[in-house]
C-alpha cells in the first residue's frame, strides 16, 4: 500500500475508532477501492455488544436495502452479456404476471422503480418472504398504482422479487445463483455478499442496536404505509431474526463492507470483465428526476442505483451509483475518480449518515478525479 493509500487508511481508522469512541457507532466496516485496488479496509468497535464480539473484516452486516445494488449489478451483468434485454416484457417469460395491464412492464421499469407494483399485499409476513412462489403470486394478482413508465415511486420489496423471478425465468437460475456464478465467486467474495445468509454465517452477523430514537413510521394509510406493511417494516429488532437474515429476499442482504466495494470495484474495472465501458455508461445514466410517488419526496434515480455519494459534494450525475440502506448502510463507485466503497454498520438509524459522508469527504480528498488531458496541438501548426 502505497503512502496516499496508507494515510487515507490512517485517516478512516481515526475516523471509525472516534465515532465508536463517542457512542455514535457500535461497529463500523468502511472498505475503500481506487482503481481497482484496496486502498483502505477500516474495522472497529463491537459486532455484538452483549458478548463483546468485536468487528472484523469478516464480519456481516445487515444491509437493508443496499442489497439492491448487488441485484441492479446481476441485471447489468447478464444484460451486458445479451443474457437480459433491457426491454424484455416480463410477461413474455412469465405470463401469469401479465393481468390487470401488467403485460407491458419491462426489466427497464423494474431497475428504474417505473413499474407501477411498488406494494405487497396488506398481510405480508417474514414467512412469506420465505415463500417464494407465495411472494410471486401476490405479484401476479397485483393490479399496478400507475400505468408503467408513467410515474417513479420506490419498490422497497417488490424490486428484488420482479426482478429475481424474470431472472430465474430467462435463465433457470435464481438471483442468488446468478449472483454467485457471474459476479461474487469470480471476484473471490462469495461468502461476503449474500441476499440470504446461510446459516454456516450466521454467527458472522452483526448484531444491529437500535437508535436512541426510533425512526418515524409512515403516516397511515400514506403510499409508503401502504406499500411497506408494518409486519417486514426494518427496525433493528427485525434486522436481528434469523428467519429475515436467511429468507431469499433480493430488496434486501447482509454483507461485508470490502464484499460489497469489491462488487462496484469489479464495476469500474474494465479488466474484470463484469460489464463493459458501454454499459457502465448507461448504469449511472440518470434516468429519472422528479417526485416520488410512494415515498412523497424529490428523487432522483440511475439506471438501478441511487446517484448519491454521502458526503457534502454528493455524487455527480453519470458517474456516480450505488445504494443507501434502511439502517445507514451505503455502498457507492464513482466513475470518474475511480472510488468505490462501502460503510457497514450496526447502529440501526436510517435518519445519521453521518460517518458515511465524513468518511466519503476524506476519501473525496484523497482520490480525487484525474483532469482530462489537454489536446497538444503543437503539430497542427
């Protein structure tokens, strides 16, 4: 590691040990690429305050729903190698999904959160999302809020089943599978990233502990409210059973922080041959800027990513992609610097990103973007 790289690992441990110090963390993971190296791979404070477990590098971390990263990456891998199309009709492979003017939904809507089935049913509980011929059959009777590519509202769970059940369609594999057999195990990280934990890993998870204040649930009857029933509605203590830990979810996952930047890390590298420098491009295309549908706020959305970074400068629009989770876990790359990292935590509290962005500033201020070279025209004369 060289001395940049060496400062900035400095800098984040120094970072991470006073946020645990403070109280405002219990256990931290922060992983940091540049240019397809390691350059930081930060650990502290405690995985499990009650046995006094501490963070290591191996440790796992609920990630709510910075999993979808990892499902948008499987999409764009399998579309990059003609195995996916983005405009593929789900219902031309699954035809029981096509009712009640389902039948022109594409994978396209579903990166991009336009596919009008933002909810689950009403009654939906953590064994139903065990069950997933049960999940995709609620999908199928489902009758869409708005006509598809009309309108944007956020797909908390729906996302991962659409789009895991067209995958299993096209290709026979599960996501999970795919995930594996395309992306993880060839980037050496497979037992690092997992939509469901299996239970040889359990012991490696974290324990989430709750904030001090609970977040504020959706107002009833409200469009998140709706879409989100309170029985799979994240909270620590949700975050905590095995049973949410091992159902095949792909909206959500639990990972390592240096899983989870290795993935995007993979992204940008045009030498791991996950995607190409054309589809990467159309990745962290914006795709769509406006109101929020389900969640009633602004938003602005990438071609299956959010295109935030979580420090003061945010993220720059077509270069930078990933995805924040329910408990403050993030995990985001950056086209132009080259910077993909992650932040695992165990501190449940969607509202406090606030070691996520101090971190992205110092890794900002160390890995900042290469300034296009200027055309010599000292020939043309």
């Amino acid at each position: 590691m060289g001395t940049a790289a060496g400062r900035l690992q400095a800098r984040l441990q120094d970072l991470a040990d006073a946020r645990v110090a403070a109280g405002a963390e219990v256990g931290l993971q922060i992983a940091v690429f540049h240019r397809g190296t390691l350059v930081a791979d930060v650990t502290a404070g405690l995985a499990d305050p009650a046995s006094g477990r501490r963070v290591d590098g191996d440790t796992l971390f609920f990630a709510a729903s910075t999993a979808k990263a990892i499902a948008s990456t499987v999409a764009h891998v399998l579309i990059d190698r003609g195995v996916l199309r983005d405009d593929d009709r789900l219902a031309d492979w699954w035809p029981d999904f096509g009712t009640h003017g389902k039948d022109a939904i594409t994978v396209r809507h579903v990166l991009t959160h336009t596919a009008g089935v933002p909810a689950v049913p009403a009654t939906t509980t953590v064994d139903d999302l065990h069950d997933w011929d049960h999940m995709t059959a609620a999908l199928e009777a489902a009758e869409p809020w708005w006509e598809p590519g009309t309108c944007f509202g956020y797909h908390a769970v729906t996302f991962g089943y659409l789009l895991g059940e067209h995958i299993r369609r096209r290709t026979g594999q599960t996501i999970a599978a795919a995930l594996r057999e395309h992306v993880t195990r060839p980037l050496g990280v497979a037992d690092d990233v997992h939509f469901a934990v299996p239970e040889h890993a359990l012991e490696r998870v974290a324990t989430q502990v709750p904030a001090a204040t609970p977040p504020p649930a959706p107002a009833p009857g409200s469009a998140a409210d709706r879409a989100l029933p309170a029985a799979i509605r994240p909270d620590a203590a949700y975050a905590n059973r095995r049973d949410v830990l091992t159902a095949p979810d792909p909206s959500s996952g639990t990972m390592t922080a240096r899983g989870a930047a290795t993935v995007l890390a993979a992204l940008l590298d045009a030498g791991c041959g996950l995607v190409s420098r054309h589809q990467l491009r159309h990745l962290a295309a914006i795709t769509f800027a406006g109101h929020d549908e389900v969640m009633d706020m602004d938003a602005t959305w990438a071609y299956g990513y959010a295109p935030v970074r979580p420090g003061h400068d945010g993220g720059r629009p077509g270069s930078t992609f990933g995805m924040v989770g329910l408990n403050g876990s993030v995990a985001y790359a950056d086209i132009e610097t080259g910077v993909a990292a992650a932040v695992m935590r165990n501190r449940f509290d969607p509202t406090d990103l606030t070691t996520a962005a101090a971190a992205d500033d110092l890794i900002a201020d160390a890995c900042r973007p290469v300034p296009p070279e200027r055309p010599d025209h000292r020939g043309d004369r």
